[in-house]
C-alpha cells in the first residue's frame, strides 16, 4: 500500500505554520488536477506518470489503480508532484485515483498503451505567416510503413541532431524534438526530412490543444430558454423507452457495457453534476463513470460535453444521457482524456490509447479549417484556422488513423462535429477532421427549435443552426444548445451552443444502441440513424442550393424504398427513441 509521509518542521515557528498551512488544504477537495506520462516516454515495460493533486496534506495517501493501491516503493512525492511508477507487464489500463483521510479524489483514467506526444511551452512557439502560433522545435514524422518505425526514427534523429521525444507506435509516427531556435531553421529540416524516402509525411502542430474547441459566440436562440432543445430529438422518450423496454426484457435481452472516449481536457467534479463520481465508480457495476482530470471551473467545454453524456439528473445543470439509463444499464464507462496539450497530434495519439483500451465510441468535438476557407455566405472563415502546411500533415496523420481503426479496430465509431463556421464540412481543403470519407467517422451538425407550433415529426419543429457547418457529409443534426453544469445545486446552468454539444447527443445514442446490440457494425449503425432520422428543411420542387443541404438527404432506400415518401429528399434530424427502438427490432429479427 502506497502511504507517504513527512517529518514535521525542526523549530515551533515553522510547525505552527504548517498546521495552519493544513488547515487551510483540508478545506480542499482533494482533486487530481493533471496526468501525465513523464519520465523516459519511450519506454513501455516501466512506464512514469506525473499526477498534479490538489488539497493534498502532508500526510499520508494512498494511490489506487483498478481499485488497489500501488505499493509504497512505486509513489513518491517531490516539489508538489506525485509520481507513480507501473509495470506494464503486472497492470492493465485503468481508472486512478488518491485517497487521504476521508477524502477520495477524482477517478483519472491511466492508459499504459504508450502512444504520447509532448507540447511545446512558450518558448518554443512563435507566429508563422499566417498569423498562427506554431511549435518552432517539434515535429512528428510518420515512418513508411515498411520501415521499423522506432529504429528508423532514432536514425533520422541521429543524422539531424534532433531527440525523440515522443511516439504513436500503432500509427509508426515519432516526435522529434528538432535543433531549431526559429521558423525559418524549423522549415529547412523540415523540407529535408520530408525528402527522406523512410518518411510519408512531416507533421507541424500549430497553437495548442485548448484552441481545438468548437463554441459559439452567439446568443442562445429564444426557444431554448423555456422549451427544452432535447425534445426535437425525443431524449427523454429514448430514456423511458430505453428504462422500460430493457429493463422489462430481462434476461432476454443481454445488454453489453461500452466503453466511450470523449477527447476533451478535464471535468469540473465539484460540480453537483459530476460530484458523485469520486473514487471507485465501478463498485456499482450498472452506473455510469465518468473517469477525468479535474477542471478548475463548471462552464468549461470538457465538462459540457462530458455533461451530455453523464451528467446527473436533477441537478439544475446538465443531464446526461447515458445517466438517464443507470437503473436498467449495463454500465457505461466516459473515459474524458486529451493526452497532453500538444494540439491535433495529442489527440489522436489520446484516440489511440483509448481504442486499445477498449473504448467503442470516440467523441471529437472539434475540427479545424484551412486558411482561406469560406463559409457559405462567402466570407473568410477566421476561426480555428490552421495553414496549409499544418492542414497538409493532420491530413496525412487522420488518414493513417482512419486506415489502422478500419484494419484493427473495424468495430469502432468516431463521432465528430460538423463545426460551426457556416461552411463545408466535405471539402478536405476546407475542414477536417470532418471531410474523412469513411463507415466509421459520423458527423454531425446542429439544429435548434423553431417558433412553430407544429408536432416534433413535423420538419418545420427544427431548423438548422445558422452557424452550423453544412452539405452532404454531415450524417445528422442534433440539438445544438445545452445547459451547462453550475457549482451551486439546483442552480440553472448557463446555455451552451454548438456542434460540440449536439456530437455527443449522438455519441450517447450509438453508445447505447451497441449496448443493446454490440455486434452491429458502423454501417448498420449509420443505417438505422438514418432510418429512424426525423427531418428537418423544406420540400423543394427543384434541388436546393448548397447552403440548404444541411446533411445528406433522407433517400428511398432509408424510406422502405416508397419513392414517393414525403421525407425524401430532406435532411435528417436524430429520433433518439425510434433509432433505440429499431435496434431491439433488428436484434429480435436476428433472433
């Protein structure tokens, strides 16, 4: 068992001190603020976490993983960091957290999957061109794949004097730290790198993860503020539908728990929403956990879109999802991780990690554009812009992703927002990661609540959110406006609108349509979707113009092929209850 302790000061001055000191940290929850790798990243056999807690007293604590406390010889403490050494080879992945007194802290999810990459500090960026902040010394290289990737990465390091700093084995893809001190020696070795033959693409990052949110700016439209968004997605009809006809089946229907990965940067757990995921979630096997770093304040993006997945009920902020099934669910694991803050890179080597941990669902509640891209009114977009070059290489790095998920892991969905810059979110010179054309990346945009009074199957119920990105690759819209979770109880949490905030909507839907039916393959995933989809638009007599494609439109084949169907030809608005509803029909016709 890990228990640390310190010896009291020498002199009366200095114990009265740090009595005082402690009575002030004990007013503290205890908290795990940050997890990260540290140490030698390259290793894998003996791998070194970081984890930054605050309200730790001098006094002992125990670290536990998987719900048993690391031995005292692999925690220690210096300089306000607790640092915990685990064999791989004797551990698996899994949720941690600290213990001390009464207090429990946070649970973190701790991967030992090994793909991680560093971020740059404010020395190490500078502005490009473009006005854009961009990382001077450090670059990922992706390795053809018929070269050892590591090998071939320390030889390229060694001929240019640079340092591997960082790796995604699955994706044969190294950081290097290179010998540059500005833009203009950075981009000479890149061009030189970028000519050897062992190397398929050289990755820039530009700015930092924190800017790779997407939020609008806008105000929440009227509707929201007294009539529920959720309902034009009939959240909780899925949620009774869901508590009763699983709950009733019993045995007959087996339900299986999944695994969701949410790519976000912590969570507020002194929220009232969160509050009551501390320590050893899963000693109640049918809940759902939430497992992440601790956010400083409840309004932050992470604790927003984690909310829609798992927030508490009743709470007067948000309300989750998945939450909403506990009584009768098979136990839902939200893994909340962004691995560093180095940018895109950070969060696909985060999405590696979780896939080999088992997640089925990724979250992506962010996307970039290409400078120069315009949205659909023909003005610049100016915001979340990255420059060609940058664009060039995540291009490249999101492909060999999509490739590896499609040959390892052909069962896992991402789920990624359409954006909201009232652009494209096809064209890959545009946006990505929203323009990848594949079974198991859905996109969704965002619509809100018109001021009509019309029935929630009316497609006049919704419109589409006018910031919202559009056209044919968007799968389905979602409610884009939720509440927001509150440190006071009961309190009405602020609106939050976006596409990040529809995402996990559907995120949470297909979560539970795998968990009623875990066989089903992104294909049939999307089928049923869209099948179940209400719509939203207007019937035209001649095909609308791009800027009226809000997804691509409802065909006859999603439609039992009536050619003549009324939907035909509208965009797709998600039915959380017919999309449940049509999983446990496909499920018994297997039967």
């Amino acid at each position: 068992m890990a228990v640390i302790s310190w010896n009291a000061g020498r002199w009366i001055p200095a114990l009265a001190f740090m009595w005082v000191a402690n009575g002030a940290l004990a007013e503290q929850p205890l908290r795990v603020e940050q997890l990260q790798r540290c140490g030698n990243l390259l290793t894998l056999d003996v791998q070194t976490f970081c984890l930054e807690v605050s309200g730790l007293e001098n006094s002992e604590f125990q670290v536990k993983l998987n719900g048993t406390s690391l031995p005292t010889e692999s925690v220690s403490h210096d300089d306000g960091l607790v640092r915990v050494s685990i064999d791989s080879a004797d551990t698996d992945s899994g949720p941690l957290w600290v213990e001390q007194r009464q207090q429990t802290s946070n649970p973190v999810w701790l991967t030992l999957k090994g793909s991680h990459v560093v971020a740059a500090n404010d020395q190490e960026v500078a502005k490009n061109m473009d006005g854009i902040t961009t990382y001077v010394n450090l670059v990922s290289l992706i390795i053809e794949e018929s070269h050892e990737g590591a090998n071939e990465a320390q030889r390229l390091a060694d001929k240019y004097g640079a340092e591997v700093v960082g790796m995604i084995p699955p994706l044969n893809t190294y950081q290097l730290r290179l010998p540059a001190s500005n833009l203009d020696e950075r981009d000479a070795l890149v061009l030189r790198l970028g000519n050897e033959v062992s190397v398929d693409a050289v990755v820039t990052e530009e700015s930092g993860a924190e800017e790779s949110i997407e939020r609008e700016t806008i105000t929440t439209p009227p509707a929201a503020e007294d009539d529920p968004e959720w309902a034009s997605n009939r959240f909780l009809d899925a949620v009774n539908f869901y508590q009763r006809r699983i709950g009733r089946a019993g045995d007959e229907i087996d339900t299986q728990p999944i695994r969701i990965g949410v790519i976000e940067r912590n969570v507020d757990f002194d929220a009232p929403d969160f509050a009551d995921y501390l320590g050893d979630c899963r000693a109640d096997v049918q809940r759902t956990c939430v497992y992440g770093r601790d956010a400083a304040k409840p309004d932050g993006h992470g604790t927003t879109v984690a909310g829609v997945f798992a927030a508490a009920w009743n709470e007067g902020g948000n309300s989750g999802f998945l939450r909403g099934l506990d009584d009768v669910g098979p136990g839902f694991d939200v893994i909340v991780d962004r691995n560093s803050d180095a940018g895109i890179t950070a969060n696909i080597a985060a999405s590696v990690n979780l896939v080999e941990d088992g997640v089925r669902v990724l979250n992506w509640s962010w996307g970039i554009h290409r400078v120069g891209a315009i949205d659909i009114n023909g003005d610049e977009v100016d915001s979340l812009v990255r420059s060609g070059i940058a664009m060039s290489g995540y291009e490249e790095l999101l492909e060999e992703f999509f490739l590896w998920l499609r040959e390892e892991h052909p069962d896992v969905v991402v789920v990624n927002s359409a954006g909201n810059a009232s652009s494209f979110s096809s064209r890959d010179e545009y946006r990505l990661p929203s323009s990848f054309v594949t079974d198991q990346l859905f996109v969704v945009g965002g619509h809100e609540r018109s001021e009509q009074d019309v029935p929630v199957n009316d497609p006049g119920y919704a419109v589409k959110r006018n910031a919202s990105n559009i056209d044919m690759r968007v799968d389905i819209t979602a409610a884009a406006c939720v509440r927001g979770s509150s440190l006071i109880a009961d309190e009405q949490g602020e609106a939050h609108c976006g596409t990040s905030y529809a995402t996990p909507l559907v995120g949470g839907l297909l979560a539970a349509m795998m968990s009623i039916e875990p066989t089903l393959s992104p294909a049939q995933l999307r089928m049923l979707l869209r099948r179940s989809a209400m719509t939203i638009g207007e019937e035209y007599d001649f095909e609308p113009t791009d800027a009226d494609d809000l997804t691509a439109p409802i065909l006859p084949s999603e439609r039992a092929n009536e050619l003549n169907h009324p939907d035909i030809g509208l965009s797709a608005r998600l039915d959380m209850f017919k999309a449940l509803d049509l999983t446990v029909q496909s499920l018994n016709q297997e039967r």
